[in-house]
C-alpha cells in the first residue's frame, strides 16, 4: 500500500496524557511522528529478532594505552569482516579513544562481533545502536 492512510486509535485518558507528555519531552512536532517513530521501532526490532539482513553501529570507548587493547580490537574486526562496514577512530583525549563500528548483516553474526569486542580486556564502554538496511521498513 502506498499513500497515506489515516487511522483513529482509542487510548484511556491517562495513557494519552503520559504519552503526550512524552512526544512534547521527545520534541516530536505532532502526535502522528512520534506514532511513526514508535511503529519504526517496534518494526526494526522485530527485524533483528529475525533471519534478516540488519544495520546497526557498534561504539566503543577504551584507553588506547593499555598493551595490546587495540591490537586485540583490530584482530576481532578481522575475523568479523564480512559484516564490518566502515570504522570511524576518534581520538577523545590523551588516554581515551572512541571507535564507531558500522555493521550491516545478519543479526546473530553482528551480535556475536560485539559479544567478543565486550570480551576485550580494558574497553570502558560498549553499545549497540540496531538500525535497519531499509529494505523492509518502509
Ligand atoms: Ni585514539
């Protein structure tokens, strides 16, 4: 179906007072984006509970000093590479360095690269951002 349909949903009036709460906190522009957004979500989550190609981005913080640690980082990237689509290194201050690890596969394969990059000895912090390649969602 393509176009815009519109569509009515019930809510109870405490619900709809909590949530328009949050859609001004969020700084959507109207009730209809941030529906939008919420749809988005729920649809990209679903992605990666699936067999599907997936997008995300994997960021990394960790003291570039400590023996090794990078060495370790790069070798795991390596054996991961067919779903490593581009790193971005950023030095943060003299000790700290922030790497942002894009990836783009299957959920499980991109799951198992950032279970052995939190296995890294030293790194500070780690998360996972789930996207979608956009095939699916439209
Ligand atoms: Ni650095």
């Amino acid at each position: 179906m393509s176009g815009v349909a519109r569509i009515g949903v019930s809510l109870a009036g405490d619900l709809l007072e909590a949530f328009d709460a949050w859609v001004a906190r969020e700084g959507y522009a109207t009730r209809s984006e941030a529906v939008k957004e919420l749809v988005r979500q729920a649809l990209i989550r679903k992605e990666w509970a699936g067999r599907g190609e997936v997008a995300g981005a994997v960021t990394l913080v960790y003291d570039h000093h400590r023996r090794g640690l990078a060495n370790r980082l790069v070798g795991v990237q390596h054996d991961f590479q067919k779903i490593v689509v581009s790193v971005q290194h950023v030095h943060l201050d003299h000790h700290n360095c922030l790497e942002v690890i894009v990836v783009k596969g299957a959920a499980g394969k991109i799951q198992g690269l950032l279970g052995k990059l939190k296995a890294v000895k030293g790194i500070k912090h780690s998360a996972l951002v789930t996207m979608t390649t956009g095939k699916e969602i439209p």
